[in-house]
C-alpha cells in the first residue's frame, strides 16, 4: 500500500448513501453504497478464484449503515442488507474511484447478459438457484 492512497478523511453521508474520500492534495471521490456493495473485495462476492465471483443484483436501495477502520490500511463498511465481510483496502478504494465509471458499465453489461436488474426484489418473493444437472 502506497501512503498517497490513503485518504485523510471518509465522510459517510447516510441520506444521499455515498462515502466520500478527500485527500491531502485536495482531491476528493465519491462512491455509492450500491457502487461499494457490488464490488466488495469479499470472497461473497469475488468467489475464492477466477471465475467464481458472484453478481451481485437488486443492490440500488442498500445503504451504508455503519464504517470500521482496519488498522491503518483499510475500512470494512457494513450495509444494511447484511453484508459486512469485505475490508476495503486505501489501495482498493483509490482504484475504485479512479476506475469507477468503467467498473460501473462492466457491471451494468453483467447484469443485462443475465437478464438481472438493480431493483430490489419485493420482500415477499423467495427465490431458489437451481443449477442444471450435468448432461451425460
């Protein structure tokens, strides 16, 4: 980890949802909670390997409700749909924002080819995967 991709200062702004970086050379990024949320460092989300990550969906609405500092390298947020497993680097952060309007249109074409939508689905619905059976 770089020292300059440390921010010195994170500000959570709980009714827009965006965290907010500012650094010493007077630069500062915006994220989304749903921007954070859908690509978490977590093995929940990235899988353990190439290959094996997972597409995060219905992610619009999720809020960050709370920010922990790790050391002095990274924070964990924890969000209001439960997940508060990824620890987020300065390195890793500094690379989102710095990347975030090509991240975000790679995940907009990931969830069109999978036919999956950001909206959240109504809270009444159960949803089952169901995974093909191995063709002889």
């Amino acid at each position: 980890m770089s020292a300059s991709s440390a921010p010195s200062e994170l500000k959570l702004h709980k009714k827009s949802g965006t965290l907010e970086l500012v650094y010493n050379q007077g630069t500062s990024h915006t994220l989304t909670a749903e921007f954070l949320r859908v690509h978490s460092p977590s093995a929940e989300v990235r899988g353990h390997g190439k290959g094996q990550e997972v597409l995060q969906t219905g992610k619009r609405d999720v809020k960050i409700t709370s920010l922990e500092t790790v050391g002095n390298y990274a924070i964990k947020p924890s969000f209001d749909d439960g997940h508060n497993t990824g620890i987020y680097s300065w390195d890793y952060l500094l690379e989102l924002a710095t990347n975030q309007k090509s991240l975000w249109q790679e995940y907009l074409v990931k969830l069109q080819a999978a036919g999956a939508t950001r909206d959240p689905l109504p809270p009444d619905t159960q949803v089952i995967q169901v995974k093909p059976a191995p063709s002889d």
